[in-house]
C-alpha cells in the first residue's frame, strides 16, 4: 500500500468556475435521502484497525440501540418520506436482505434505489487484501440482485472504512457513483485506474448520525439545519445545479422524540418548485449523461 | 496483508436475528395493545436512585455517571448522592402532586446504606425494580457466572427485604450485560428487564428458564443522556419529552397502546431548577385524557395477558 498526502482522487475545480449543471425540467437542485439501512453484529470477528463496539462484548446497549431502527425507527422514517413523495436510496448492509427481508421488500415496493454499504456495518475494509474487498463488492451485487431484481449503482463502504485501491475496485466491477467523498456539493469525476466513477455528494453534516451523536444536535435543531441548507443550496442552485443529500439511520431519526421536526424538514423541501426529488442513480446518470466529460476537461489545468 | 478467513464469513447470515434471545418482528405489524380505560399511553414513570462507591472502578468500564477525578473525588461522588438525599424528594413531591404511580430503579447499595428512603418508597406503593448493587458493580462477560449470580441474588434479597416483596424488574448498571445476565436474572425471579433499548414496546426474551420481558425504557431521550452525554439544555428536554409523548400518542390512536418511560436520575432532574421543567413536562402530560399511569409489573402484566389472549 502506499502512502500519500494526497488522496489523488479529483482535482481541484473551485465552486465559481465550473460547467453550469442543470437538472432534469428545469430544477436547480437534486435532493435525495439516504436511509442507512443497517445490520450491527452481535459478535462479531476483530478487526486489526478499529473495535465494532466500544464495551465488551456482548456490548448489550449499542447492539440494542442500533436494532431499533430494524424493529421500531424504520416505519417512522418510511412515513415521513412517503408522506411528501420521496423515494429512499437505500445505504445498504447487504446482509439485511438476508436478516430482514421483510424490510427490504417495503423499501422495494416504493421504487427505492439500493446501493452497497457492506456486508454488515460491523465487518470493515481495514485490513483486507484486493481480493477480499473484491469479495465484498461482488458479494452486495448478487445479494441486492437476488433480492431486489435491481443491479446496484453506489456504493457507501461498510462504516466508511476505505483502502487506497477501494475506487479502482468499485469502477472495475462496474459501480457508477461513491458516497466516500465529502468534498463537494456537485458530483465529480474520480480518477481511477479503468472505466469510470464519480462521486455524489453525501453530506457529513446533514447525516443524523453525525447531526445527533458527533455534533449533539437537538432533533429540532436538526430540522432547522436541514432546512437552512436546502435555502443555501436552493439558492445557488439557480446559478448551476446543486446536489442535497439527507443521509439517515432509522435506529436515530426514526425514535418518537425525533421523528416530527425531520417530517417537518422535509415538507418544507417538498413544497418548493425546482425541486428534482431523485435517487443517487439517477443524479449519477443524469450528470454521466450531460456533464461526465466537461467537468473531467475543466479540471486539467491543475492537477489530474 | 489480508485478513484472517473468519472474516469473510458470516454463520448468522440468515433470517431474523443473529442470536437467539428474542425474535424480529416489526413495531407497526403487532396486534393491538389496549390499556385500561381505553388509554392511548401507559406513562411510566421511573426514577432512578444511584449509588457511585468513592473507590468505584471502571471495570471493565466506568459506569456512565461514574468517578472521573483523582481519588477521592468528593465532588462527583457527593454531587450523585444528592440525588438520594435531596432530588429525589422533589421528584416525588411531583408525583404526589400529580398523583402519580412509578417505579423506581434502586441500586441494592442503597436499601442497606439509607433504609428509610426505602420505606418512604414503599409507603407511596412506588415499585422496587432491582438497579444492580451499585453503580461501582457493572455486569460483564470478564465475571464468572458464580460471581455474576451472587451480585444478582445479593442486590434482589437486599431489595426484596426492603420492598417486603419479591423484585420482578431489573435495570442493569449502566444497562450493561453479560452472556449469561438474562439466563441468571431468569433463575432469581426477574420477570421483566430494562436494558435492551431496540423498541417502543415490550417483546419476550428467551433465558435458559423463564422467558424474561423487555421492557421499553428510553436510552437516548432519557435525562442523563439529553442533559449530561448530549449537553443539550433543559429546555430542550422538555421539548423532547413533549415530542415523544406527542408522537406516542398520536400512534397508539392507529396502532394500540404505547408506553412512554420517563426515566429521572434523581441527581439530575431532583436539582431545584430542574424540577420545574419536570414539573413542566408533567403539567404537560396530565392535560391528555387518554392515559394510564402504572408502574412496570402492572404494564408488564397487562401486556403479557394481552400478548397471550
């Protein structure tokens, strides 16, 4: 493995001067919400890089606190995405379509996208050779086509666990979009070895799990802070495209304390025009269609 | 580099659960729960008195609430004692005021250390759930099943000598767990536990004897975690706890009866300010018709009888 300061993914291409993006009818932002729909093992094998539970094992509390989004948190969730016309683009730990088809076959109903984020969200990358982490990705293409009939488009990696090789990887084997990438409120190109990939934004700071725990966020203020930055993001949008992601886990958003002012943030997305309502593999197929080879060109002044 | 091949493999990839304790099934898809009167929340409340030792370890991890300054640390040991001195004593004005049963999680220390307090909880018919010995003695896999049945026998007989009746309910230290905590809360006459924070409503939990009920008790929207983890103001509490109740009620019109816990760390919520946002949140509550207020054998009776009709 090498070892560089520089991730050498993308190139610098500075927000003010950039091909204008625009959406599909008009609409100056895409907005898509990404549930994370998650299995955390109760036992699960060490990994040499980072500790899946921070008690003991059976760390009781943490492994219950995460089932909740599989038994109580999920159908809050649904609902309020339902109520306003949102389709889920299911972050997803494969293994749930094993644990919990039942789940599965809900979101699936709907017309929601699924991607890969993993076996199980207690197995992580760290460690792995080429080929194991080949495994794993071949492993979500046949467990979401065997369940869903869909052929996974992203790719979300198991607890944000990553090797430098993890994006050749996922082009090779034909994925279209990551949501590793935090760098930009665009999708971008990302430099690979063959084929292509390119990022969509994904959003730590709009992510529950980071809003809640990492930041403490009170849930109305969450509510707030996903409505200011839909404003923001609405606002630019007039000027090129932008992309807002809602990332989610039903075992946070999905509690009674919670639920009601993330409902009311998304009514207030849903209420405006110029809005696309979309999943990541249509945000990444439109951009692949209409911006892929403009926005690759433009970045060749600085760094490739 | 690679990993070891256990890694890629995955012998509890199946369907439900990847243990044996209890199985899946989803919150909306349950039959229906009717409580007494035709309320719409059983309203649970449970205060919770603590015991912090002045030599408490952290073994095999400090208790949340527990010692973090050099020994001896007087400032949090008296700071949570407080709690069984003072707080507790405005909390239960309020649940006077609003007539109010409740069940209190009791460390056993405290049934040896401050008996009278013990007899002031039971002359209120307040229920005695089984906390643990204190909050110096977690529950953890490093304890031998002798030692860990020991701490559970020693904790329920101190507190079922006090209560003058046998401890149905149990909270674990810090909700922490062995393998073997359920089979051994089982084998002492535990018929209900708090622990296990995965859902809005009770489900059964299979031991090596008796089946045990998990009981919902809020984790993240419980006062020591809004106030203390999270760092959020009382204010902020108060709209939490409005927002639960709001949205608990709400579904138990379309699902069936819900339970809304309201967990109070007597050395949180008993400190003077605090209490008026209790006392908020109460007034609050007691402005809706459609709820049975219970303590956690009566919910936990009442379910079961249900749930096997």
């Amino acid at each position: 493995m090498t070892i560089d300061a520089d991730p050498q993914l993308y190139s610098f291409l500075p927000y003010n001067r950039r091909p204008k993006i625009t959406w599909p009818n008009g609409a100056r932002i895409a907005v898509w919400v990404a549930p994370n729909i998650e299995f955390y093992e109760f036992d699960p094998p060490p990994n040499p890089k980072r500790k899946p539970w921070a008690r003991p094992l059976p760390d009781v509390l943490a492994y219950s606190h995460r089932d909740y989004g599989n038994r109580a948190g999920w159908q809050r969730m649904m609902e309020a995405m339902d109520a306003v016309g949102i389709r889920g683009s299911v972050s997803l730990n494969v293994a749930m379509c094993e644990h919990h088809p039942e789940i599965i076959e809900e979101c699936n109903k709907r017309g929601w996208e699924f991607y890969s984020h993993g076996i199980y969200n207690t197995r992580y990358t760290y460690g792995m050779s080429m080929d194991q982490e080949r495994e794993i990705v071949v492993d979500s293409i046949e467990t979401v086509r065997k369940w869903t009939g869909q052929t996974i488009a992203g790719w979300l990696s198991p607890a944000l666990s990553n090797n430098v090789w993890t994006m050749d990887l996922l082009a090779e084997a034909g994925i279209r979009y990551t949501c590793d990438l935090f760098h930009d409120d665009q999708p971008m190109p990302v430099a690979v070895k063959s084929g292509k990939l390119i990022s969509i934004p994904y959003s730590l700071e709009m992510n529950d799990v980071i809003a809640y725990l990492t930041n403490q966020c009170p849930p109305r203020h969450y509510g707030e802070t996903i409505k200011r930055q839909f404003d923001q993001l609405y606002a630019e949008g007039e000027r090129s495209g932008t992309v807002m992601c809602i990332p989610l886990h039903p075992y946070l958003v999905g509690h009674p304390h919670r639920i009601q002012p993330f409902a009311e943030a998304l009514q207030h997305i849903a209420k405006h025009d110029g809005v696309w309502l979309a999943t990541g593999r249509e945000i990444a197929e439109h951009f692949y269609s209409h911006y892929y080879d403009q926005m690759s060109g433009a970045g060749a002044e600085v760094k490739s | 580099m690679s990993l070891p091949p256990e890694y890629m493999q995955y012998p509890m990839r199946r369907h439900g659960m990847d243990q044996d304790r209890y199985q899946w099934s989803s919150l909306t898809e349950r039959p229906r729960i009717e409580w007494p009167g035709g309320a719409r929340i059983a309203l649970w409340v449970t205060p919770i008195l603590q015991w912090f030792p002045l030599n408490m370890t952290s073994t095999p991890f400090l208790a949340p609430g527990g010692l973090t300054m050099p020994y001896p640390d007087y400032r949090h040991y008296t700071n949570r004692d407080y709690g069984n001195r003072v707080g507790i004593f405005r909390v239960l004005d309020l649940l006077e005021r609003y007539k109010l049963a409740a069940s209190t999680f009791v460390n056993a220390a405290i049934a040896e250390r401050y008996p009278s307090l013990l007899r002031e909880l039971v002359d209120r018919k307040i229920e005695i759930v089984a906390h643990g010995l204190d909050m110096g003695h977690l529950h953890h896999s490093g304890l031998s099943q002798e030692q860990e049945s020991e701490l559970v026998k020693r904790s329920c007989d101190m507190l079922a000598r006090a209560a003058g009746e046998p401890i149905k309910g149990w909270l674990s230290p810090g909700r922490s767990q062995s393998w073997s905590t359920l089979d051994i809360l089982a084998a002492h006459g535990i018929e209900y536990c708090c622990d296990w924070a995965n859902d809005d409503m009770p489900y059964e939990m299979r031991t090596s004897g008796e089946d045990v009920l998990s009981m919902p008790l809020a984790h993240e929207s419980d006062d020591r975690m809004i106030l203390q983890e999270f760092r959020h103001t009382e204010d902020q509490w108060l709209a939490q706890t409005k927002d639960r109740f709001e949205v608990l009620y709400r579904e138990a019109e379309r699902h069936g009866g819900r339970i809304m816990s309201l967990p109070l760390h007597a050395w949180i919520m008993g400190v003077p300010y605090r209490a008026t946002y209790l006392r908020e949140a109460l007034d609050y509550i007691a402005g809706h018709d459609k709820v049975w207020v219970a303590t956690g054998q009566q919910i936990a009776a009442e379910f079961r009888r249900q749930a096997a009709g």
